[in-house]
C-alpha cells in the first residue's frame, strides 16, 4: 500500500481523554455550503472571546487543500484558525484529518485507505477543551459532508454535542440551504445557539428583506451580519457579532 497523502494525526490522542472542564464552552460551525464564511466567522469568534481574555483554540477535524509552507504542508483555514486563537496546540488535536487534495474529504480518505474515526476527532476536542476555555470547531463544505459511506461531518458534530453556529453565505438560494441545514442540524437532537448573515453576494437584490426571512424562519438569533469586506478588514469582522445573543455565552460576557 502507497503511504497516505494525508497527514492523519492519531498518535497523542491517549492523553486527551480527561472530561472537559465544566468552564469551558464551544459551538460547531457549519456553513450553508462551502466557500461562505464558515472560517472568517469561526475566526471572528474566536476573536472577540480572546479579546476577552479567555484562552481560545480553533479545531478544523476534517481540512482538504493544502500548500508547501517551506518544509511543511499547511492548509489555509487550519493556519487561519490558529492565528484567530489565543493558545496553540499540537496539529494532531487541531486538524486530525488533513488532506492534501482539495476534493470531497470520503474520496481523499478512500484514496489513502483511510477510514476516518469520529471518536479521534471527538477525543481530539476533549483535549483542546483542556487546553482552552473556548474551542471553536469548523465544519467541513456544508452541513452533512461524508466523512465515508456510512458516516457524515453531521454524525460528528452529533457526537462533539455543541451548539451549532450556522453561518448563512448571503445569496440567491441561501434561505432554502439554511432552512435546510436547520431541519438537519434538528433532526441530529443538536441546538442552533445563532445564525450569522455573512455577505456573500453584496449586490443580492433585496438583502434586507432575506435577512429578515431567515431570522423569521431560523429558531435562533442573528448573531450579526458581516458585511463583505476588503483583505484589510477581515479582522473586523468580529465587531459585527453579538456574543450576548447565546443566553450560555452572556455569563463569560461581564466585564
Ligand atoms: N464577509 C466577507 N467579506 C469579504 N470576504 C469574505 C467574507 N466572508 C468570507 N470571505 C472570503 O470568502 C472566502 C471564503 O470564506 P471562508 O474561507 O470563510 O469560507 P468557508 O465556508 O470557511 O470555506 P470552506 O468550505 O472552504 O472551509 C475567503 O477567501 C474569505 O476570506
Ligand atoms: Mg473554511
């Protein structure tokens, strides 16, 4: 058998199994498709809480796409989420699953030979919830990617049990995706905590008045709406959100 393309990151994970600290807290991040904010808002999220002064730590469990960085290979999102956190930590907890192509995660898995283990992933959280007082997870493509045949990025997040942050891509189609990811996210028993209006399309016509659909529609608050914004300005975009919206969150809010 070829050696996988991937960096699959199993090794330390038996020290990770201590339960969480009851302080610490997190959400899943998931997106209505790929490409629509998913990492700018994860890193804005982490962001504002480490403004905050809490240790924070974003996990990207499942990454494909990566570049020669010098001698090392490094994947865009994985190496945004870590310059957003306060804390670092070792790649195997932060991006267990990293493969090289950027294709459909279940096809870079089965190319290598790989079948990838929502339990690694889950243990891998465990760990960085020890490490941190908030771990921000982000989601691969949508909201129900395979992870193989018969397991999905949903199983997992069902399994990390986080509240799910959806991040809605502002364009033509978003409110049927985001209702759909809704209905998924609630028929895997996990809580919508908020949705983020992220501007994918700044010229979509009648912006307002979707917006105002999907907070009709969604049952969670509008976390805020990111307008689109030039290369120096994407890490403002942690001034466009309201972390006082999540009830659980309000208590790490006091000054
Ligand atoms: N509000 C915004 N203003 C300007 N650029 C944005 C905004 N939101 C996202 N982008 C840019 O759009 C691209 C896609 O965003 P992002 O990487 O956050 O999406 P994603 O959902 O994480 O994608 P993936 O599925 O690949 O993880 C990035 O280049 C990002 O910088
Ligand atoms: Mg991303």
């Amino acid at each position: 058998m070829t050696l996988p393309s991937s960096t699959v990151r199993e090794s330390s994970l038996a020290q990770a199994e201590k339960p969480a600290d009851a302080d610490a807290f997190g959400c899943f991040v998931t997106g209505t498709d790929t490409e629509k904010g998913k990492t700018q808002v994860s890193s804005a999220l982490l962001i504002a809480w480490g403004r905050r002064g809490l240790r924070t730590v974003g996990m990207k469990p499942v990454a494909a796409g990566t570049e020669h960085h010098g001698d090392s290979k490094v994947n865009e999102d994985v190496e945004c989420l870590k310059a957003a956190s306060t804390v670092q930590a070792p790649p195997e907890w932060v991006s267990p699953y990293l493969w090289d192509d950027p294709i459909a995660p279940h096809i870079a898995a089965r190319q290598a030979g790989v079948q990838m283990d929502p339990q690694v992933i889950v243990r891998a959280c465990r760990a960085l919830f020890q490490r941190a007082d908030v771990v921000v997870v982000e989601g691969v493509g949508g909201f129900c990617v395979p992870l193989s045949d018969s397991v999905n990025m949903a199983d997992v997040a069902r399994q990390l049990n986080l509240p799910v942050v959806l991040v809605v891509g502002l364009r033509l189609g978003c409110i049927n995706h985001a209702l759909l990811t809704n209905e998924a996210i609630a028929a895997r028993g996990l809580r919508l905590a908020g949705w983020v209006a992220n501007t994918v399309d700044q010229h979509m016509p009648y912006m307002a008045e979707n917006i105002a659909t999907l907070a009709a529609a969604l049952p969670a608050p509008l976390l805020g709406h990111i307008p689109r914004l030039g290369s120096r300005e994407k890490h403002e975009a942690a001034d466009y959100l309201d972390l006082s919206l999540v009830p659980e969150w309000r208590t790490y809010l006091s000054d």
